[in-house]
C-alpha cells in the first residue's frame, strides 16, 4: 500500500476500497489516524479494487509508473510518501527517482528483496504461498485465505479476522493475486534504496510473521541516513488497539515535523512507556505487559511509576486514571486520590 501526504489541511481523500475501508475494522482508524491534519491520498493498485481489473503488465516499473500517474492527477508538488508493506519498494523506486518532490519517506513493514529473492527456505515459503493463492483465494470458504489472515493480523479479534477474510476475495481475483504476489516476491530495490536522496524513517514490528524484522533493519542500513524505528508487537497490520500504534503515530508525526503534538508529546511519555500504559489500557496486569513487550515485571513497574510521576496520580485510583488518560475518556484525579 502506497500513500502520500501533502500536509495541505484536514481533508482526507481516499481511492482505496473507499466505502468498504471506511467499515473497516482493520483499515479504519489508518484513514482517521493519517488523516488528522493531513490530505491522504491512496489508490488501488493496478488489477486491484476500483482499479481495472484487465491489467496485464505487473512489474515494479508499472507500478512505479502508476504511483507517478497519481501523483500528477492529484496535483501534488511536494509531499510525503508512506510506503507500508509491498508498497515499500514502490515507494522506495519513487523517492529514488523523484527526491525533488518526495519531502519525506516512510517505510513500515516492508523490504528491499522479495521473498523469491532471499534464502532457499523463503523462496520455498513463497512457492507454497502462491500455491495457497491459486487453489483457495476465490473460494467462498475462507479457510485458504485465513493462512494469509493469520500471518497479517494474528493479534485481531474474530471479526477483523473474518473481515480481512473477505477482503481479500474482494480485492483481486484468485489469478490476478497470483501473479501479483509471485512479482513481489522477485523485487530486488537494494541497489535503488542506497540511492535515496530524502528523510526516512523505517518502523517495524519485532515479531511480524510476514516481514521478518531483520529484513526491516537492514532496509534502514541500506538507505543512507534512515532512522530505524523498532515496534514491540506482531501485527503486520498494526490494529487501533495495538500499543504500537500510538508509537507509529507519534514516531509519524514527529518525523513530518507536525505542528499537532504528538502522541507521546501530549502524554509527556517516551514511546516505552506509552507502550506500556497501551497495554494497561487493554487491561492486561504487569506480568501480562512483561511477557509481552520481553521486559521484567520490575522494569514494567519502574516504568509505571514514571508514567504516574508524569500524570501526577498515585494511590490505588492511579493505574486506572493513567490508562483514561491514554484512552482519552478523561483526566486522571488529582495526586494522592484515593
């Protein structure tokens, strides 16, 4: 998925699955997020969504050639280009090609080489993958595509699954997701990423099933002067209740220089502790937050008693009014509340 953002106000315009992505339980809060302050454009790619479905050339240089007709029938001059997932490359030939218009680039989740380009075992990954794709993809039983499901969004709950269930089948029929994601899989911008000219940043989540992280990493020491951002989390797609959403927000919006205080600004947090107080929210208990975000249950105390410090509560209202807080359902008490 490609987008760009010419910061030019607080209208959002999306091409994209417009009025399915608008319902969505997966893709919504990406829209609202992106959108606050920020004109987004995104498009279907071609033989996908609104886009015709009749495309026969699926290479990175068509690609890249779309994202250049979009970009021209935006009117956009100079913008920030947000590249997530197999979007990455695209965006990353772009920027390489284009550094004048480009203000900023941002990578989440992606990669410089495709599947079918790494090692003997992901290339044998990618095989089986694509095998899935062809005997499942269009079937009304889901259980071919929940493979893919699972990989993207393992942390979703049953309906964003079922729903990202069903928009796969809608996106692209069963041959069109063939070939495209068997293209994908040759892609190789190593030698276009060390020619990127403009300010990155790369994020990836740690234990993302479709995107290795090293590969993340790697992308970053590829491109010079990238700022590699790592997110504690799963999700290929980050949810809206994912802890690492609010980071990449705020990781986001400090890297374009927004006006709007970030996240973590107005929180007053480092993107650790708004990492944990995302998972107070979600009501896990301190243990629960260790084991998810690899950490002892005394560094996620001390980590709380910073947040508490910050927000000025303690007592036994405190944890409580820390995560209202982040929820944004209102201010905690004042400190020494009972």
């Amino acid at each position: 998925m490609n987008e760009t953002c010419d910061r030019c106000g607080p209208a959002v315009r999306a091409v994209y699955r417009a009025e399915f992505d608008w319902q969505s339980p997966v893709w919504r809060h990406w829209l609202e997020g992106l959108g606050e302050g920020c004109r987004v454009v995104r498009y279907d790619e071609r033989g996908c969504g609104l886009s015709d479905r009749a495309a026969g050339n699926f290479s990175l240089q068509a690609w890249v050639a779309d994202l250049e007709a979009v970009v021209d029938a935006a009117g956009l001059d100079r913008f920030a280009l947000l590249g997530i997932s197999h979007g990455g490359p695209i965006a990353i030939a772009y920027a390489a090609r284009h550094p004048e218009r480009v203000s900023h680039l941002v990578l989440y989740g992606t990669y410089a080489r495709g599947r079918l380009q790494r090692s003997a075992q992901a290339r044998e990954e990618a095989d089986l993958l694509i095998s899935l794709v062809r005997v499942g993809w269009g079937q009304a039983n889901p259980v071919f595509r929940r493979v893919f499901t699972t990989l993207f969004v393992p942390g979703a709950t049953s309906e964003q699954m079922d729903w990202f269930d069903e928009l796969q089948r809608v996106s692209a029929s069963p041959a069109t997701a063939e070939r495209i994601r068997r293209v994908r899989g040759e892609v190789d911008v190593t030698a276009l990423a060390s020619q990127v000219a403009v300010p990155t940043m790369v994020l990836h989540a740690r234990d993302d099933a479709v995107v290795p992280f090293a590969k993340g990493r790697l992308l970053a020491a590829l491109i010079p002067g990238a700022r590699f951002v790592p997110l504690t989390g799963r999700n290929h797609i980050l949810l809206a209740d994912d802890p690492a959403w609010a980071v990449f927000l705020a990781e986001f919006r400090e890297f374009l220089g927004r006006a709007e205080p970030a996240v973590a600004d107005k929180l007053h947090l480092s993107a650790r502790e708004l990492e944990v107080l995302g998972l107070v929210a979600r009501g896990l208990d301190n243990e629960g937050i260790a084991g998810r975000l690899n950490l002892s249950v005394r560094t996620v105390e001390r980590h709380l008693s910073n947040i508490y410090a910050k927000f000025g509560v303690s007592g036994k209202a405190a944890r409580a009014a820390a995560a209202a807080r982040f929820s944004g359902l209102g201010e905690p008490p004042a400190a020494g509340a009972p």
